[in-house]
C-alpha cells in the first residue's frame, strides 16, 4: 500500500519593514515644498555619510550650522569628522535635530534653513517624491582592505592631492579602488575598497574555496562580518580538521588572534555565521568560557590556533571565508514506496523505534533492516523527522551522528556528508576524552551530545523502494548494462572517464551486492565512477545514477590528506572482494567502463598527449620549465651535484599543478625522489636555492623529525606529499657556503646573513691605538702584525731632565678645534653650574658632541679625581635629553642602567661614563664656549616612503606609516627580538628608535589600533654586555619613557600599548614590532670623486694632529683610561657589520607622498 504523506515546512524570515538604501535623495519641506539645498535654483542631492553627516556629493560639502543657538542659519561646510556642528539625527521620521540637541531644522517662508526650539509645519522634512524622512536612507560603512589604516572605514569626502574625494576612487592608484580614513589625509592612512574579485585571495588548491587573511586590521566581530559580506564572502568557517590545518598553515607561526564567523546563538549556542554546520570543535582547553558577552570565537596563534570565545567588542584581525561556485545538481523526484511500518519521504523510508538501546546497538538494529541511523542533511530533513514521525517532545532518540572516529568531528555513520546541524543550546559538550553520540531531544527536537553507551530510542533511515510490495525490494536503475575492461596504458580518473564516454558509455557505476558478484575477480585496483568533486556534498556517480549502494573498506573513505576524493575497486580473489578505496584521483590505475546492452561501442579515442615534451637528451619541457628525473638512489648533495653539474638544480615546486605534474612522472615507479626543499628543526622550510617558499604538501605526520636528523626533503611515489630524510654524512671535509665577497660581513651562499660562527683562533698579536670614532678615539684594538700604521715610540727619562710638576687643571679655555673647554673646580649644583658659565664667562654648560671632547672631559675628570656637570637636564627640555645651549645628542657614553628616570641632570663620571644625578648635588663644573651654530628644528620633512615587500600570502603589501622624516611599519607577527629585527630589515628598516615625546606620542596613537590583540611591541633597545642600553640603528639615547619598575636582568626593550611606557623583555618572548625606516628623498645629490678626496685628506690631518695632542695630555696626567682586553667589530646583538649596505628603497606610488604629521591643528574653524 503506497503511503502519501503531505509535509509543509514553513520558513518565516522577519526583515526590517524598509530595505537599507544609501541611494541620494532630496529633502523638501512637507508643507511648502521648499529645497532644503539648494543651488542655482536647482534643489542638490544630499546622502548620509560617516559621523551621522549630511553630504552634498556635488558640492562635496556637509551640512552645518554656524552655532548651537535658536536661528543659527544651515549651509554648506567643509566637512569635518570632528566637528558637533555638522552631525544630525531624526525625531519622529520626518524631523532633523542636532545630534543630541532639542533644535531642529526648519525651513523658513522666505526659504532659509534655521535652527528653532519649537515645532511647526515648517519644521516637517521629507524625501522628495515620497511621505518618507531622511531616516529611510542609511549610510553603510565602508570598511577598507590591506593599506595601512588596519582596516578602518572609509571617510567620505577625503581631501587629496587638493581634490575631494566622495566616493572609493582610482586617482593616483591605477588597478584598485582606495579611500581615506581620515578626511584631510593628513596621517597618510587608506586602504583598498572591498569588490568582489577573489584575484588576490589564497585557493585551497583541493577544494578551491577561497581564504583572505586579514591579520594587520583591527576590527570588532561585527565590523569583520561586514567587511567579509562586502566582499561577496563570509567570516571564516571550520568544519574539519583538514581544514583547520590548511588555515593553520596560512596563518603560519608567530601570527595574531584572529577573528572566526563562530557566534554563540540564542537557541542553538555556537553556530557558525554563514549556515555551515557546527560539526567540528577545536576549542582550547577551558573554553569557550561561561562569562556572559563572550560570544565569538577566534583563533589564537599562542596554543597552535585553536579556539577561544571573547567579547565580540574587542577589535582582531579576520580571516574572510568564500566557497568555490558549484553547479547545483538536479535532483530526480522519485515516487518512495516503504512497507509499514516505515514512512516514506525523499527517496528514504523512516522509522522511530523506542526501544531503549545503546547507540552501537541501535545501529546493528538499523543496518540489519538495510539501513542506518538516521542522516539528517537539512532543515527539510529535520522539520520531517520532528513532524511526521511521531516524535515527543520528552523523547531521546539515536540519530546517526557521532565522533566516535575522531574526537571533536562529528559524523553521519552512513557516511554522507554533514550539511547541516540544529544543536541544542550548549551543545555538544566540549570534552577530550569521552567519544560522543547525538540524539534528537526536547520540544524543538534539536541535538544532544550523549555517552553512546546510554540507552536511548532511535530512528532508522533506508532507501526506499520502486515499487509497492510490501517488502523491501530493490529499486531498479535502468537498463542492464555490458561491462569492458580496459587494463593498459593506465590512465588517471578524469581519463578513464572521459574514455568511457568517448565510447558512449561511462565508468562503472554499482547499485545493488548483485552488481558486485558480476565483475570479474581479479587481483587488480580499477577505478569506478564514484568521485567527490565536491567534498563537502559527499560522493557521486559520473553517468548521474543515484548512490543508493555503498561498499566501503573498513575506515573509508578517509580522504587522506585532503585529497583523495575518487574511488578505486580492489577486485581481489577473497571475501572481500569488490570493497572500495578513496585514492587521489590523479593516480594511474586500469577502469572499468559501462554501456548498455546491444549498443555497439564507437571507436576508442586516441591516446592521451602528455602536455609535456621530451628532449632528446631526457629532459621533460612542461610550463616553460625542463625536469630530469633520475632513477638511480643517491645521496642528497649527490643528487644536488648531479643537477648542477646538468645545468640546474634540486627542483622547486611552486603550485599544485607543478606538483601533481612532478607525481604523476614518478608513480609509475619505486622509491622516493629528492627535491631541493630543507627543514630547519624548528619547523622551517626553505627551497636550497633560495628561491621563494609558496607551496608545501607535506604527508600525514610530516615533518616529524625523528631523530632529529631529518632535514631534506623528497616526493613519495604513493602520494604527491613530501617526507623528510637524513641525507647521509659525508666522511670528508667539505666547503661550506660563507663567504664574504659582499663586504666586510660574510654571508651565506643563499643569501642569509651570518648569525652564528664557530671560527679557530685567528692570529692578531699586535696592538694600536685607533683614532676611529666609530671604535672610539685613543682605543687600543688588535690587529695583524703584518699590517702598517703609524707608530708612537717611547724612550726611558733622561736623568739630567728636572721633574715634572704635577698636574695641573687649566684654568683658561683650551681649544679643540671650534669649541673651547674649561673646567671649573669649585663645586655647584646644576643650576648654578649653568648660571656661573653665562654670567662669568657667556659660556654653556658643555654639550659633548664628537669623541674628542668626550675624551679630553673624561681626562680632565681624571686629572682631578671628580665627577663633571654637563650641561643636560631634562627638566630644562621637555622630559628629554637636549642640551641647554640648544644641540641635540650626537653621541653618548651612559654608564650601566643609564639614564634613570628619577633623575634629570647629567654629569661625566671618573670613569668617562654619563650618569644622571639629583639636580641639586654639588659638583665640579665643564663650560664650553663654541664658534659652531646649534641647528634650527625643521619645519618641513619632505620625502616619501618606501614600497614594503608584498607580504606572502594575501598579494597586498604592508605599507609603512608616515612621521616627519621618518616611516614607520607596525608588524603584527610575534616573533622573539633578533627574528623581528631580522623581520623590519627584510621589509627595509630597523627596529624603531624613540627620539622624543612626539615621537612617543605618534606611536603611541598607533598602538591602540591593536590593544586587543597585543599587550606590548618590541622596539630597538638592546642591553649591551657592559649593561648599556642603546638603539639598535645607531640613534643616541636621548629620551627615555621607562616604566617605574624595570627589571634589571633582561636584555630587550618593548613599549607597553596600555600606557605606552617602555619595559625590558627576554629574547624569547614573542611580541609584535615597530620597524622605521628614513623617508626616500628624491634627487638626492651624491658627493663628487674631488670633494670627497679633499674631504679625506683634511680629516686624516686633523686626525693626527687631534691625537698626537691627546696622547700627549694623556701621557702627563699619569693615568690611564680603560683599555678593553678584546674588541669586536660586531656591534650590535644580531652581529650585522657596521658596513651592511642598506637594502634597495624603490619608488612608492604617489598615494602616500608627502605626506606629514605635525601637530595638526584643527581641520575646519566655522
């Protein structure tokens, strides 16, 4: 008996009664029909824009009142983001109020526009053409990808290169579309407007879903879930750990916390925002954590990206998530006849059994009916299973899904694909060590997590049959059918495929265990017409059958690396014959081919042509690229030399083309092949010639580094997925890459500079005294002895000769070439110091600007055995280190844990170190008078930065950020201090000195932009071994910003984002970083050859005559200054030479030229 069932599934959806419309509109007055904007007797179009504004698009002008006052008039103003005059709101649809203000627009009889307190007729604005207010219209914010704004909205209208801009524009930037955020430009912020082209986005290479990374913005989950819709895509979703591991790999090591589209709903908690089903947990231990708000979920790089929840506020990055475009297949309407007591619906019969039974048990009972526990792929399915078949609302009932194969990924046990879960509210528990299965449970039947060995009622799903018996039978699939066997050559699926059609057929596709006893048993793979092109829709037939038969091998399929998504038949000469295998499609295997009875087969198609050539000498042409494939097993330096010695080199493999290409040469072979890839034991991989990394397959469990010995890389014949091996040790000295045909500093052959040595002795015995101020003057540095210098000689005292008297201080000034040095014995506190130099002598404190007056202080503080005031003190100076006749720091000599906030003023110790000391000390005192002009603080900075290396995987490049006469770069991967110094280098900077408060104040601002996802950045202060901190670019230490409590025993600095201040951090800790760079300066003139011969001669003079005069002094005062036993020529904590060249600046496009911070004043005085 046929058994008709009607089921209505109603969807209701509840949108806002009017649609959002940005469109322009015209506002009128309701009773006089009045323009509220109106020029050259025509009324202007007006929009809303950023800050509740009104724009005139036309006139790119906001509307404004002159003043918060009753009949204060309404006109056009320059717009201003800033400004309370120009921002508006609506009262009762149709009325336009100051924001936050009781006065309102009105439209007057001799047509002006007013501000009034009271309400009239005139005061009624609407839309013209319609009844509507200005309300009815929005404004949608517009948020900015890659640039430099951290993906800000854009600010419509922007003032640019002394043009409005009112909408995205290419002005300046032919191929994308870019806006400001900010209306005057005057910070040099922008960023790309949102389209919907994928060009630049990263493509699974199985699936082609497609991932943007934005890691450098900062937005809230709301404002990420615009900026994805905007893009036609959504925020990200994960639904297994295939591709959990592809976005882990994206996001790559020292990444930041990133926002995903998992949101915690009413009704059903965690859901992921675009529909996909929850049906996959990688949450971290302890979450998503019960505090209320913490709503949304993110990645977090620090416990390898697994989940957390957050208050939705905070602002992270994101990742955007759009799916490959598939074709949806049309379903065939089948008539379902179910015996009873099953009920028919979709092509399946169903039925609800309250027998209380464990969920292993349920099943058995289920699959010996011939069928399975429910699968329930939609909300049709579900609304039917709730509806039609009797359930309660205080029934629990096994349905299919469970994550007994994987914890955390849940499953159909019928094997189809999970397209949809209707979880109950806090569920599925998240555990770690108990295997879960799901039952349907409550009023609305929604999902449950139990312990599949509970007892519950169950509901059982089978396919349904043709015809009306009674009994189950089995539904017919069409005509019987002739099969052929092809065995040689072999071919991959797709070939098989279209060979069987070629011929008018298809590949084999099974309906029914009688299929299986039909084929012939043989001890071979073949391929059948089952494949997955589509993972996430499950498998299906080639010629369009449907898949009402399954014969899996026990665990399949597994898709195996994300990968394998056709289906293999093992025809073997057992019980288990006719199982079926899922295998990536690209392999080589022999097929089976159906046709129906009595039709005569058309002539087989040629032999596929290989889309590569072949060489006379063995090489494959394929891309525009030669590969040699080499059988014969070698070592990998051996493998190596072979290549080079033909020309080339180990291979690179640069897309999954490349790849599948380079597989399918060698799977018809044995062993494993060497590619030119190697793997440092931290995880890294790098090609060997140094070209770029943007391709890795890596097999299950690699790399894994065993022994940790394993580091080169080769290609699997069974999979195209690379594993790692120990080349073998050569047993003879080798050459290693180093070299230093670049400079002074050596250097790897790849290009990577040196970072760690392990020399012999070198054999400098010989000593001189150096007058290089970079090494310091009167410093004694070893060198060959086989090198030539000038020479000091020595001889014993003549007896005859009276002895000296001892020393004395010079009571007059001693010139060093402009400036003239006294000293004065009697001891003042600072002020006082200053004030006796003026007035005695209109002198300054001295300001020691080159080595040779901090080498004749430092022996006059010898000579006398005392500490000098100089003439620094910040309380004088904006809180940092200037002197007080005007010059700013040209070097330094802070002694250990200098300077000390504590303490303002600066005196010269014994020992030639600067210290800082209680203002109010007595000390002896150091006037300097100088014929040298201190330099006037410049006004103008002009230049423009430069382009910063695209970054790797979303094809947008990092832009820097522009302050005076420098760029600035706010790298937002964590990384220990070396690798973020390394990092700012690559991108053509150094980590970021701090020169003064304005300085502070502009990084600072820029901080806050990431203060949720990061607590501190690193900066380029280093503790030197003698407990000196410094700049790492050289810059002198003139201003300071330390933390009250500092510890003593780290040996990095970092700036906090919560108050700005400066802490020391360990190396090992993985922070964010500020990387500076100096602005490129066009048409920069370069010394000619003269001037920069007679430039050397005068300073090789002076030179000699400086030293001769120092040595001298020194000699007489009887003392001697502190000699290093060894000195490096390595200055710095990452061992860069001091005559690294700087790396290549290139052009930057115009849209950030000239561009300047200072102090900006207010944008729009009304």
């Amino acid at each position: 008996m046929q058994i008709t069932h009607t089921i209505s599934v109603v969807l209701i959806q509840i949108f806002q009664c009017l649609a959002s419309n940005d469109s322009p509109f015209q506002l009128t007055s309701k009773a006089t029909g009045f323009c509220l904007v109106k020029t050259n007797n025509q009324c202007n179009e007006i929009r809303w824009t950023t800050g509740d504004r009104l724009l005139v698009p036309q006139k790119n002008k906001c509307v404004g009142v002159q003043g918060k006052s009753v009949g204060s008039e309404i006109g056009l103003y320059d717009c201003d983001e800033n400004s309370d005059l120009q921002k508006w709101e609506c009262r009762n649809e149709t009325l336009l109020a100051l924001k936050g203000q009781e006065l309102y627009i009105e439209l007057t009889a001799d047509n002006t526009a007013v501000l009034s307190k009271t309400l009239g007729p005139n005061n009624y604005i609407i839309i013209s053409g319609t009844t509507s207010g200005a309300c009815t219209r929005t404004y949608r914010e517009i948020f900015t990808i890659s640039g430099n704004a951290a993906g800000l909205p854009c600010m419509f209208p922007f003032f640019y290169e002394n043009r409005w801009f009112s909408d995205c524009t290419t002005f300046d930037a032919e191929n994308y579309l870019w806006c400001a955020v900010e209306t005057k430009y005057q910070n040099g912020l922008w960023g790309c407007c949102p389209t919907n082209s994928k060009a630049d986005w990263n493509t699974h290479p199985i699936t082609g879903a497609y991932y943007q990374i934005n890691k450098d913005s900062a937005l809230t989950w709301p404002q990420a879930d615009v900026s994805c819709k905007q893009q036609g895509a959504s925020l990200l979703s994960i639904t297994d750990p295939h591709q959990q591991a592809y976005v882990t790999a994206l996001l790559g090591k020292g990444g930041n916390k990133i926002w995903t589209g998992l949101i915690l709903d009413s009704e059903h908690g965690w859901k992921w925002s675009n529909g996909r089903p929850y049906r996959y947990m990688n949450w971290d231990s302890g979450h998503p954590l019960p505090n209320p708000g913490y709503n949304c979920a993110l990645l977090d790089p620090a416990v390898q990206y697994s989940w957390q929840s957050l208050t939705c506020s905070k602002k992270l990055g994101y990742i955007c998530y759009s799916e490959k475009p598939q074709e949806t297949p049309t379903q065939a309407v089948h008539t379902s006849f179910c015996s009873s007591p099953w009920i028919p619906y979709n092509g399946h019969c169903f039925h609800l059994n309250r027998t209380q039974k464990r969920w292993p048990d349920a099943q058995r009972q289920c699959r010996s009916e011939g069928g399975d526990l429910v699968s329930i792929r939609n909300l049709e399915d579900q609304s039917f299973v709730i509806s039609q078949l009797g359930y309660e609302s205080t029934d629990e009932l096994w349905i299919g899904l469970n994550d007994k194969k994987t914890e955390g990924l849940f499953e159909w046990s019928d094997h189809s694909t999970v397209s949809f879960t209707s979880w109950e509210y806090g569920k599925p528990a998240v555990s770690s060590d108990i295997q879960d299965c799901v039952v349907v449970t409550g009023e609305n039947g929604n999902w449950a997590d139990r312990i599949c060995e509970d007892k519950h009622g169950f509901i059982c799903m089978k396919m349904s049959a043709s015809t009306p018996t009674g009994e189950e039978v089995e539904q017919d699939v069409g005509c019987k059918t002739e099969f052929y066997e092809h065995s040689s050559p072999k071919r991959t699926w797709y070939d098989a495929r279209d060979y069987c059609r070629a011929i008018g057929g298809d590949l084999l596709s099974i309906h029914s265990s009688a299929d299986l006893q039909a084929l012939p048993q043989r001890n071979r793979r073949v391929w059948i017409g089952l494949s997955a092109p589509d993972p996430s829709a499950g498998y299906v037939w080639s010629d369009g059958s449907p898949l009402q038969f399954q014969h899996w091998e026990d665990g399949e399929p597994n898709n195996k690396n994300n990968v394998e998504s056709c289906a293999e038949i093992k025809l073997y000469m057992s019980k288990r014959s006719g199982s079926w295998n899922d295998v990536h499609c690209e392999t080589y295997h022999e097929w089976i081919c159906q046709i129906r009875a009595g039709v005569t087969p058309k002539p087989p198609p040629d032999s596929v042509t290989p889309d590569y050539n072949k060489t006379s000498d063995g090489w494959l042409e394929w891309n525009g690229n030669q590969y040699y494939f080499n059988k014969k097993s070698m070592a990998m330096e051996e493998a190596r030399t072979f290549c080079q010695q033909r020309h080339g080199d180990l291979v690179t493999i640069n897309s999954e083309a490349e790849s599948v290409f380079l597989w399918k040469q060698i799977s018809q072979s044995y062993g494993s092949y060497w590619i030119g890839l190697i793997v440092d034991l931290d995880g890294t991989a790098a090609w060997i010639d140094g070209s770029s990394l943007v391709f890795q397959r890596w097999d299950e469990n690699q790399p894994d580094f065993k022994n940790n010995d394993e580091n080169c890389a080769a290609m699997t014949i069974s999979m195209v997925f690379l594993s790692i091996e120990m080349a073998k040790a050569p047993t003879k000295d080798l050459w290693i890459g180093l070299h230093n045909s670049r400079g002074f500093q050596f250097y790897w052959t790849d290009g990577r500079p040196m970072r760690f040595h392990n020399w012999g002795t070198a054999n400098n015995g010989c000593a001189l005294m150096t007058t290089d101020t970079k090494i310091g003057i009167g410093k004694w540095i070893r060198r060959s002895c086989n090198d030539t210098n000038g020479y000091v000689c020595l001889r014993n005292l003549d007896p005859n000769l009276t002895d000296s008297p001892e020393p004395t201080t010079p009571i007059e000034y001693i010139k060093l070439f402009n400036d003239s040095i006294k000293v004065v014995t009697k001891q003042m506190n600072w002020e006082a110091a200053r004030k006796h130099c003026k007035d005695d002598d209109d002198a300054n404190l001295a300001s020691i600007r080159n080595k040779w007056s901090q080498m004749y202080i430092e022996l006059m503080a010898l000579n006398l055995q005392a500490s000098l005031w100089i003439g620094l003190n910040t309380n004088k100076t904006s809180g940092y280190f200037r002197y007080s006749d005007g010059w700013h720091l040209t070097i330094s000599n802070w002694g250990p844990l200098e300077p000390r906030t504590d303490r303002s003023c600066v005196y010269v110790d014994l020992d030639g170190t600067w210290k800082t000391a209680d203002c109010n000390d007595n000390r002896t005192v150091v006037c300097m008078k100088t014929t040298d002009v201190a330099p006037t603080e410049p006004s103008d900075f002009p230049g423009f930065c430069p382009d910063a290396e695209t970054t790797r995987y979303s094809g947008h490049s990092t832009m820097w950020r522009p302050f005076k006469g420098y760029c600035y770069l706010f790298l937002t991967k964590v990384s220990e201090w070396p690798d973020a110094s390394a990092d700012c280098v690559r991108h053509g900077g150094t980590l970021a000195s701090i020169e003064d408060p304005y300085e502070q104040s502009f990084i600072e601002r820029n901080l806050k932009t990431f203060q949720d996802s990061h607590r501190a950045f690193w900066i380029g202060l280093y503790k030197t071994h003698k407990g000196v901190w410094q700049w790492l670019d050289k810059t002198v230490l003139d201003y300071t910003n330390w933390d009250v409590d500092v510890s003593r025993y780290s040996e990095y600095g970092l700036i906090q984002i919560s108050d700005g201040k400066w802490r020391t951090g360990q190396r090992w800790e993985d922070r964010g970083c500020i990387c500076k760079t100096p602005k490129v300066t066009p048409n920069t003139q370069i010394p000619t050859r003269g001037h920069i011969i007679l430039a050397v001669m005068l300073v090789i003079t002076a030179t000699a005559i400086g030293t001769v005069i120092l040595f001298l002094l020194f000699k007489r005062s009887g003392h001697h200054l502190r000699i290093p036993e060894k000195l490096t020529t390595f200055d710095n904590p990452l061992f860069f030479s001091n005559d690294r060249a700087r790396p290549d600046l290139v052009d930057t496009e115009k849209l950030v030229a000239n561009v300047e911070e200072e102090n900006p004043g207010p944008l729009i005085t009304a």
